[in-house]
C-alpha cells in the first residue's frame, strides 16, 4: 500500500515517523520548510514542496502518477483541492488536535487552552471539500493540564494522534470501522492569532491572563507595555500563596490592575482577581530573562503599572 504524507512543522513528525517506522511505504512527502522536510530527506523518501497545490499543474500529475493508495495529512497549512482528494482509492485521512466539531480551524490546541478547558483530543476524519468537516474515523480524549503550556501540550497531542492513526489504519483499510459524519449544527471554529491577541488586560482574572500566556506562547507570544515599551511575558503562574485579600490589607490603598508588586521572592501583578507571578520576561529590544535579573536592570518596575 503506497501513502503520501502531507505536513509540515513538528506537529507532524510524530505521524510520519510511526508510519515509517511500523513499516508502511511512504511513497512521497508533500511539505514546506520544516521538520518534516528533514525527516524526510533522513529517510531517503521524496519531497515535494509546492507552493500551491491549486495552480500547479505539473505538481498534480506527479501526485497522479505516484498513485497513491491513501493519503495522511497533519498540519500541511494548505487546502486540498477536490481533484487530489478524487485520486486515492482510500481517500485522504486527516489528524485534527480536537474533539470535532469542536475547535475546527488553525488553532484547535491554543484555543482550547485560551478557554481553559479541562479535556480536548484527537480526532481522525476523512478529509473532504471543506475544512475540517468530513466524517469521523476515531477520536480520542486528552486531559489538559493547567501547569503546561502550548508546545508541551501540542507535543503530547502529536504522539497520540500519530498512535491513534496507526491503530485504526487496517481497520480502515479493512472496512472495519464505522464512518461517522459529523454533527456539523454542534461546530466551533478557531482563528489564527494575531500579535495583538496576545495583549494582556489586567483587568481580566487571574486564571484568564495565565490562560492566554499559556496558549500564546512562543508564537504570537503574549505582552504589555511599561513606560510605552514592550514587554514580552513568556512564562507566568497563578498566585496561590497568601490569599490577595491578605495582601491587600497590607496595601490599604486599593491596588489598580497591573500594578507590579514584590510578594515574597516573587514578582506579582495584580489583576482584577487576585495576582499573576511572572517568571521569565523580554523588555522589547533586550533579551528573556528571569524577572529577578529583570528588577537588577530596573528597580522602578516595582511598584509602576503596566498599560
């Protein structure tokens, strides 16, 4: 049986490798610049990299000719046209890092951080002319847990959707599973984020601000201003020391959301809850550093306001 593999980042290699390394003839690998690429490449195996798959005529009777039984497809970043998906015997199959229909779109896995949720999946579908929308193969749930963040999170959602797909594989191939089309009327759908999606309101909870650090970092990375720059916060952790309305009382005057204080050996900024640690910060045009080396540099950050 001769599989094509679509993808690109590190999302994606898990996937290929289990495939490679159970023993299926991965016979092409359609892929951008990323570490599919280099694994690929490792592996002796074909690499296509075509810009479009929509205008590229040459690119399409190459694929065509390859003749493929099956096709994979995890994080390509790019929509299938109807004609590639006509050309498998057994269709593209897709793995998608939610529980479809919900979170269909480019970022399932940081949105569901962003909404605090508690529980999300795999999901393996049968790709169609629309994204993310076509009938359900397998899913499987996963447990988000509140200390990690998106790149720990993705990693381990990465191995499971690559186990997952190479137990249902032969069942598939089989006519030993039962296709499920999805309960569209139930969907949610994600966006890209944006730079300015990472912008912190201290005037949101706690456990909101730590939320979105959580989900926007490395990329597109979360932020406020002080003195009219901009300061990158990569890392932060809910306060669950002294209760804040300990704190507080031995603050008399009420504290304005953003204010910077020192609680014990950490660096606390108050929010419209209660208090967000930081860890580690990037004042724009430095480099990250841990906040204790930050305050060294710049002991009037305590006690100002972050914007």
């Amino acid at each position: 049986m001769k599989i094509i593999f679509f993808g690109t980042p590190d999302f994606a290699v898990p996937a290929l490798k289990l495939l490679i390394d159970s023993g299926y003839n991965i016979s092409a690998v359609f892929t951008g610049h990323g570490s599919v690429n280099t694994l690929a490449q490792e592996r002796g195996i074909e690499v296509f990299q075509p810009a479009s798959l929509k205008k590229d005529e040459r690119i399409f009777e190459e694929f065509k000719n390859l003749k493929p039984d099956i096709c994979t497809v995890v994080a390509y970043g790019k929509i299938i046209p109807q004609r590639y998906l006509e050309i498998p015997k057994y269709g593209f199959l897709n793995i998608h890092p939610s529980l479809l229909p919900k979170y269909r779109g480019p970022s399932p896995i940081q949105t569901a951080i962003l909404n605090g949720d508690k529980e999300t999946g795999v999901t393996i579908m049968i790709v169609d002319a629309e994204v993310d929308h076509g009938p359900i193969l397998a899913n499987e749930k996963f447990k988000v847990k509140s200390e990690k963040y998106y790149p720990e999170i993705a990693q381990e959602l990465a191995k499971l959707g690559a186990k997952l797909l190479i137990e249902i594989l032969p069942k598939y191939i089989n006519g030993e599973i039962e296709v499920k089309p999805q309960e569209h009327e139930k969907a949610t759908f994600t966006k890209m984020f944006q730079r300015e999606d990472g912008k912190i309101n201290w005037n949101e909870s706690t456990d909101k601000i730590y939320n979105r650090t959580r989900a926007l970092n490395p990329e597109p990375g979360t932020w406020t201003t002080w003195k009219g720059k901009v300061i990158n916060i990569s890392t932060a952790t809910p306060f669950n020391g002294v209760s804040p309305q300990v704190i507080n009382m031995m603050n008399p005057a009420p504290l304005a959301p953003g204010t910077v204080r020192k609680i014990g050996n950490d660096l606390a900024i108050k929010t419209e809850t209660g208090y967000l640690i930081l860890k580690s910060i990037q004042l724009e045009g430095g480099k990250e550093m841990d906040v204790q080396s930050f305050i060294n540099g710049h002991p009037d950050f305590l006690n100002s306001v972050l914007e």
